[in-house]
C-alpha cells in the first residue's frame, strides 16, 4: 500500500500510532472548527491518548472541507510525503470509508497547457516524485472518456483523490469512536486566558476547560485569534465546482487537466471545479451564503473540452464552498508564543489532502512542541509580520465594497 | 453593476457576460398563471419573454423529471415535433399571448437564477438561465414572474420503484396536454382534491378508473367532488393502503392493499399532495416560508421575483397537507421493509438511509455498520444534505425529485419532530438536469479565457517547499505562472 513514484516510508503508520499511544494522555484539548483540518488533528491527539472535545459552529465539514474537489496530491507541500504515507491506510484506521484512490492524471488540450504539464512533470521528477509522460494515443487509452482533442499528459506515480464529505465523517466518528467529543452548532465565542495560557474556550454549548487549544476555524481564524490578540492574515474567496450524473468508470479516476482540477466519483460522477473565484469577507460568524454563478456554464464547457466523450452527460448539480487564503497561499501551522498553549492550523486552500499529515504535525506541535517528521519553520505565522494591514489591496484581493 | 474592483487578473471580477438579450418582464412557465401574468405584461406594453420547458425532452421524462412520469408515456413523446404541436394545440391562450407580442419560447427551460446578493457580486446584473434542446443562454430582466406550477409528491412503499407508479401531476400532462398516457386501468392514492380531480380527469379521458386508496377513514377532499367521484361508480378503499405493487417486465401489473385486497391494474397514481415547484428561488438563495395548508414550502417575499398560480402555494381550503402526507408516509413507511427503496437513482434502501450506511460499492467495516440515524442525531438535528452526501440519497440525476420529500418526512419522523424541523435539503443550479454541451458558454469572453487558472493563480503557492528562498523559487513562479491563462 504504498506509492511506486514515493520514497519508501522509514515507519509504517501503523507503528507511529503505537509510538504515539499515550503520549498525551489525561491532556485536555479543545479544538475549535470541525472540518478537515480540526477533526484530523482531533483524531491524531486522541489516537495519542489527549481528551479530545471538538466545537464547530455547524455541522461537521459543512464548510470548504465537504465541498471540495478531493483531490490529495499536492506535492509542493512539506507534508506531502507524510500525506501519501498515511492515505492508503486511512480508511483502515479510522474504520470508515473515505473512497481514497491512488494516482492521478493531468490531460493537456492545448500546446500551452502540455507544456506546461511537463515543466511540472520535471519538477516532480526533480523531487524524486515519478511522474510518466503520456502522448495523446497513450492518454486515450487511459482516459476513455478523453477525445482526439488531446495532445498528450502526464502520470503522477503518486497522490489521489477521496470523497470529502465521508473522509469529514470518517475522521469524525473515529475520533468520537477514541472518545472525543463533538459539538456541533456550537459556535466559540471568547477565550479565558491566565497566566499566558488559554485555560477554556466559551461557546453556546458552554465553558470547556482546557490543557491546549486548536484553532482550525478556516477563515474564521481571523477573528477568532484577534481575541487573543493575534494577527493571522486570511483573505477568504468563494470557488465553484460542478458536477454530471455518472460516466462509466475510468480505470484512474484522478484526472485533471485543461484548467480544470476534480475526479470521477467511485459512482462515476465527474466533479470538477476551476477558474475565477471571488474574494469576500473573512465574516466572523461565518459565510452568509455560498452561491454559485453562471461560471456553471464556463465549466461545463472545460469539462466538455476534457471528456468530449462526455459531453452528453447531464450536469445535475452545482455548489460553491469557501477557501481561506494566506498572502502567498502556503499553510500556517505554527504554536503560538503568547498565549503558548495554541496552535493554528489553516491550509491555505489545499488542505484536504494533505489533512492525514496536516493533523500529524499539530498533534507534534500541541504534544511536543515541534514537527516531528518535516521541516515546518517555512509556514510559521511568523513570516507575516509586520505584513500590514493593506496586504489584501496590495494584491488585489479586497472584498466588494457594498453597493 | 460591478463593484467588484480587485485587480487580481483570476478572481470573478467582470468576466461573467452581460446577457444575451433583455427583458421588461421574464415568465417562467406557461400555464394558466404565467400566461395571465404575460398577457398582462403585454397588455402594459412590456417586452415578456415568456419560456415553458414543456414539452419535456423525452430523456428528461424518463428520469421522472420534472414530474414523476412513471416510464408510463407513449412513443408519442419521443416526436419532439409532433410534442410540440400538441403542446401549443393544448393551450389556446398560447396563441392569445404571441398574438399580443409576448416572445414565446417553448421547449425552453429555465435552469438558475442568478442575483447578486450575500456571497456574490460578481454579476452585470440579475439574470435567468436558460436552456433549449440546442444550447444554454442568459436574459436579463426587470420583473420576473415564476409560474413554474407543483411538482408530484413521491412516497415510496414496496414494488414502488417499477415502472407504473406515477404522479398525480405527470399523469394529468400525459392525459390533457400530450395525448400520451400508455396506461389502462390505474389505481388512485390519496382521496383530497387532487386526488378526486384525478379520477375524474382519467375517467373523462376514457382511462380505467380501478379505485381510490385512503389511509383514512373518509375521502379527504370536497364533498361535491367525491360525490362525482362516486356517481362515475369509482370505488374508495377507505383506512386502507398499497402494501406492494406487483409486476413483471413491464411494470406494476396488480397491486396489494394492506387489508388483503388485490387489484389488477397497471398504473398506481400517486396523489397524495403536490409541492409547490420552488427549485428557482431556493436554489438563488430567495426566500421561503412552511405552509402546510398551502403545499408544503412555498415562496417568501422575493424582492424583483413575483410567484403565480401553483407555485406560489397551492389554493388554501383548510386542509393541512402537511399532515395529510406525514400520515400516509407513516402508514407507507410501516408497510415498507428494510430493502424497499427510498432514492431510485442512486438505489438507497430504507435500511439503509435509516442506518446511514454508504452505497454497496463501499465497504462497511464494523465501525461504520454501527452507525445509524440515531447515533448521528445525538450529535444534532438531522440534515437532509448531510445523510445525502453520506447515504447518496437524493443525489441522482433526478435530482432528489422523487425521494427528497420522503426522506424529509422520514428524518422527521427518526427525530421525533414535525416535517418543518427537519431543514429542507437545499436546491442547485442547473435545477434540470442539462448536458454539458448544452449548459457549456462556448463563446466566452476573452477575459474570462485570459484569467482562467484551475486555482487562485497565486504562483508562490505551488513553489516545491525546499526550494521557498531559495534562487530557484522565481524560475518555478515564473514557469507556473505562464503556464496559466490557457
Ligand atoms: C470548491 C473547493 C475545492 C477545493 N478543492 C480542493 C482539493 O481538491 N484538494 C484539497 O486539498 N483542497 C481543496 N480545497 C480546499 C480545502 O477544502 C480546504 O483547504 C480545507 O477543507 C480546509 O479545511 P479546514 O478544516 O482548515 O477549514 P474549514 O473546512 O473551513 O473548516 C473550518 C471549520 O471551522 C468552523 N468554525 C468557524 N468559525 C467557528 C467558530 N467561531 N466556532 C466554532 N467553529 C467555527 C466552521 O464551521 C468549519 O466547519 C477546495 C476548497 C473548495 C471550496
């Protein structure tokens, strides 16, 4: 169950869960926002023995950690190869299924794009991640639903893909199944702080008493660290994904391409998602509204561009999820000086995939104090400072004035 | 207007396209209501654009959308040009409305509307999407006028996934506007109104009225009504039910009712109740309120959106619909058993909504067989669109049409609470299914080609971790970045 384009792994993660049996055992942790990010970290510490209490201010990955596009194969990311290690056994685990699959393909229709998916292919390569170039007849006889349209791709050896919403759930039940705790619709709303730690969280469902604090609210995190006086700067912007009623199943499912990043569902739908955002408030109390726009039509032409074997296929539903930005888009995952007992976890917009080894490196933070199997210095908070308080106009990020 | 004034090249900014064409006064749905309504436009020297999806593309009807068909229509159906004939022939006052310089547009399906409003801003202005057989477009408007009528309210029982059981609303289409019905003999469920209506309309068209099935202990609707219902020597079941529909290769041959009774026919019509058809406004974040006496959820105020006819919810007589159709979903959910299926297209079995187990294709290691409705409940109110993307009910290409309301009703009934406890599960555009190529904006602008990314366009995101400060960070910035705008 490993990669044939990875490094082997030193440990399998059945003996990291040995190891860490019991090392937080008795610590009390409060984790505040319950999807992907939140819930992998609240597992990780139960698995290491911590009494875990989850508080989200809705249900369970209702925000972008369910509406994504699942895809797990971010390999410019320090956690990518804990990642790829733990994905193949999550399902066993956790106990539930998260329908992860290996590998993926990335399809050009464009000189531009093949082009561009072999500088990609290179900078794998150079990683020591395989990635196998693919001429146009080769893509075809991979991708049946791919058309003559098609110049050619590429193979990564690695990644994948899972079903957001179950592997939200899976992580969930898991961690109740440890003995944690979920409050849903339990928004946080204040913080007590003595002595430079935090020592309980306040929300609707009550005061919960606490060792150590997550704070995985997604673009919440905002506010939520300005009361313990701490700047994390988050843009949020809203993405849309569109979805066919099902194809007949393609023997990798994983294929990107043409602007376009999603997967074939194992029911066979096609889920795909791209193009413009829109940049919005980071809103305290969470998103209003997550609309999708006309841009349903611009993606369906991508995807009819990809699969023009598909193209017949019937779109039957649209959706719009909200994505937490950082100003160079790279992850925040760092312990807090001051108050020193929490962390902040925020992904920056790739998080799903990376959550098996996002957690890992929290659990390593909350327990430890640091990462226990990468380098994380390059996504402290503390690159941000002094970032000033214009950063989103300086990128022209800013929200929409109201009318 | 935009306001939307960020200069990041790849976020919405103005790329989304002005229109196609613009109108005083959009009506969608070209009945009784909706033609009124464009008449009257007219009638003030408006420019209406008037659009009905009617009639329905034969691919369309035989996923039961936007009605529950039941497989029972006639090849007729599958004659577009013919259907369409039949269809204007059907409605004299369609004639009456082109006459009076309405833009008449049938075949046409309106699929979204979209306004700017919490979350978006990023619209020229408010739009209708549309569709036809041969392309997606979008008009603007002034007014809006939805008239899109009630859709059939499904309850499953045993045998009710075959072809032969159908709606009350899908058979009145077939019989009075496509001449198309491929039924004989049809059995009834559900004694109000609609239900009588139903009798005597198939009566009338010469159809084999076999009886009226009635959970409770009198016929529901008005008395004159029934009256009719029984001159025409049509026969009420009363405190009684379907147990199973019975068939073979065709579809429902007989039908078993819970006091033993067995009836040969090859149609059960369900008319337990109809919903008002609010797909546009919910699926455009509009308001809705609870109404049980009116059908179900019907629209709330709707700044610029006006609702006519059935859609705005269905005539007040006292009768609380809600109730009706939380007694027979009770009734039909007891006569049920753990295989009998509750989502056709994706083929969720009631054990297995109640359960909240995955689709067969997963496996159900014993953590997860543990699991079930009850276990989830502890953690909150049950959610329709949560048990949806765990269980896949709903999720098929009818797009929930024919589970949505019993899997409402169902929840509220694991919960212990009335149906209004149990949020509605929310509507999407495209709120028909729509191919892609169809749905597809094959002329877009340039703008939108030239900011295209796959994700935010933010080339240090994608920088390989070990190479951040170091020389090769720009190289890999600048390659990705021009690989963009494709
Ligand atoms: C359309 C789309 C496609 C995407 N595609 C991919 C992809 O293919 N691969 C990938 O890896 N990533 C993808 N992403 C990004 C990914 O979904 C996110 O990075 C990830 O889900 C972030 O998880 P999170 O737990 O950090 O934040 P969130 O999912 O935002 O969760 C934060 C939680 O905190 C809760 N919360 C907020 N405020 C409070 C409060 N005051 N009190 C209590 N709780 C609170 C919220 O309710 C929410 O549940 C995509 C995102 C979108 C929207």
């Amino acid at each position: 169950m490993t990669y044939v384009g990875m490094p082997t792994p030193k440990e399998t993660p059945q003996e990291t869960m040995a190891k860490i049996a019991g090392s937080a055992k008795g610590m009390k942790v409060v984790i505040v926002g319950g999807g992907v990010s939140g819930l992998s970290a609240g597992w990780w510490l139960a698995r290491s023995g911590a009494e875990v209490t989850v508080l989200d201010k809705g249900i369970v990955g209702w925000e972008a950690s369910g509406r994504n596009g699942g895809g797990a194969s971010h390999y410019q990311s320090p956690l990518f190869e804990e990642e790829q290690r733990m994905w193949p056994h999550m399902d066993a685990l956790l106990g539930y299924p998260t329908e992860h699959q290996q590998e993926r393909l990335v399809i050009a229709v464009s000189p531009k794009q093949l082009n561009q998916y072999h500088y990609l292919a290179k900078m794998n390569n150079d990683m020591g991640y395989r990635v196998d170039l693919l001429d146009g007849d080769q893509v075809r006889s991979m991708v049946p639903l791919a058309g003559d349209n098609c110049l050619g791709g590429m193979h990564y050896r690695f990644g994948g893909h899972a079903n957001p919403q179950r592997s939200v759930q899976a992580y969930a039940w898991a961690l109740q199944d440890l003995g944690g705790r979920i409050y849903q619709h339990s928004p946080v709303t204040g913080f007590e702080t003595v002595g430079g730690k935090v020592t309980a969280v306040h929300a609707t469902s009550g005061r919960h008493e606490c060792d150590a604090v997550v704070v995985a609210a997604g673009p919440q995190i905002q506010a939520l660290m300005a009361k313990l006086g701490v700047e994390v700067p988050l843009a949020a912007a809203r993405a849309e994904m569109i979805v066919t009623e099902p194809a007949p199943m393609m023997p990798i499912g994983g294929v990107d391409g043409n602007g376009l990043y999603g997967r074939q569902t194992l029911r066979g739908n096609l889920a795909y998602g791209g193009g413009p955002h829109e940049w919005l408030e980071t809103f305290e109390a969470g998103p209003p509204a997550r609309p999708s726009s006309p841009l349903t039509r611009n993606l369906a032409r991508r995807v009819a561009e990809l699969f023009p074997k598909a193209a017949h296929l019937n779109v039957i539903r649209s959706w719009a999820g909200i994505v937490e930005n950082t100003p160079d888009g790279r992850p925040i995952i760092d312990r807090m000086k001051d108050p020193e007992n929490v962390t902040v976890i925020t992904m920056s917009g790739v998080g799903f995939g990376l959550s098996p080894a996002s957690g890992h490196a929290v659990r390593d933070l909350v327990v430890d104090g640091a990462c226990s199997f990468t380098d994380i210095a390059k996504i402290s908070l503390s690159r941000f400072d002094g970032i000033g308080a214009d950063w989103r106009e300086q990128r022209g990020w800013q929200a929409p004035k109201a009318a | 207007m935009h306001i939307n004034n960020g200069t990041d090249p790849h976020a919405i900014g103005t790329k989304l396209p002005a229109p196609e064409a613009r109108y005083d006064m959009v009506v969608v749905g070209a009945g009784p209501a909706g033609l009124t309504a464009a008449l009257a436009g007219a009638g003030e020297g408006k420019s209406v654009l008037l659009v009905d999806e009617n009639p329905i593309p034969g691919a369309a009807m035989g996923n039961d959308v936007p009605l529950l068909f039941g497989g029972r229509m006639t090849t007729a159906t599958q004659n577009a040009e013919r259907m369409l004939e039949t269809v204007f022939m059907s409605e004299p006052m369609l004639e009456a409305a082109m006459d009076a310089g309405v833009e008449v547009l049938l075949g046409t399906s309106a699929w979204g509307v979209y306004r700017n409003g919490a979350g978006i801003t990023g619209l020229p202005e408010n739009v209708v999407a549309l569709a036809d057989k041969d392309r997606g477009w979008i008009v603007g408007y002034n007014e809006l006028v939805l008239a899109t009528g009630a859709r059939d309210l499904a309850i499953g029982f045993p045998g009710w996934n075959q072809p032969g059981v159908m709606g009350a609303a899908a058979l009145e289409r077939l019989l009075a506007h496509y001449e198309a019905f491929a039924g004989k003999r049809i059995l009834i469920v559900g004694s109000h109104n609609l239900a009588l209506e139903t009798a005597l309309l198939a009566r009338d068209k010469g159809v084999d009225v076999a009886g009226l099935v009635e959970v409770r202990s009198a016929p529901q609707g008005d008395a004159a009504l029934a009256e009719a219902v029984r001159a025409a020597q049509i026969p009420f079941y009363l405190e009684d039910a379907p147990a199973e529909a019975i068939g073979g290769i065709d579809g429902v041959e007989r039908v078993r009712l819970r006091s033993g009774a067995e009836i040969a026919v090859d149609t059960v019509v369900l008319a337990i109740g109809l919903v008002p058809s609010i797909e546009l406004i919910d699926a455009m974040g509009g308001k809705r309120v609870l109404d049980g006496a009116r059908g179900g959820y019907i629209p709330g105020d709707n700044d610029g959106v006006t609702c006519v006819g059935d859609c705005a919810g269905l005539a007040d007589t006292g009768f609380d619909h809600v109730d009706y159709r939380m007694e027979w979903a009770r009734e039909l959910g007891k006569l049920s058993k753990g295989d009998t299926i509750v989502c056709q297209c994706e083929e969720v079995t009631r054990a297995d909504l109640l359960g909240v187990q995955p689709p067969r294709y997963l496996e159900r290691p014993a953590p997860m067989q543990a699991r079930s409705l009850d276990t989830l409940i502890k953690d909150g109110p049950p959610n329709p669109d949560q048990i949806k993307r765990l269980t896949r009910a709903g999720m098929g290409v009818c797009q929930g049409r024919r589970c949505r309301d019993q899997v409402a009703m169902m929840l509220a009934m694991a919960a212990d609470g009335p149906f209004g406890s149990v949020p509605l599960a929310t509507h999407r555009a495209p709120v028909r299914p729509l191919p892609l190529r169809i749905l597809a904006d094959w002329e877009e602008s340039e703008e939108m080609r030239a900011g295209w990314d796959v994700w935010f366009g933010i080339p240090t995101q994608w920088v390989p971790y070990r190479d951040i400060d170091t020389p090769r960070e720009r190289e890999h910035q600048t390659a990705i970045a021009e690989g963009w705008s494709l």
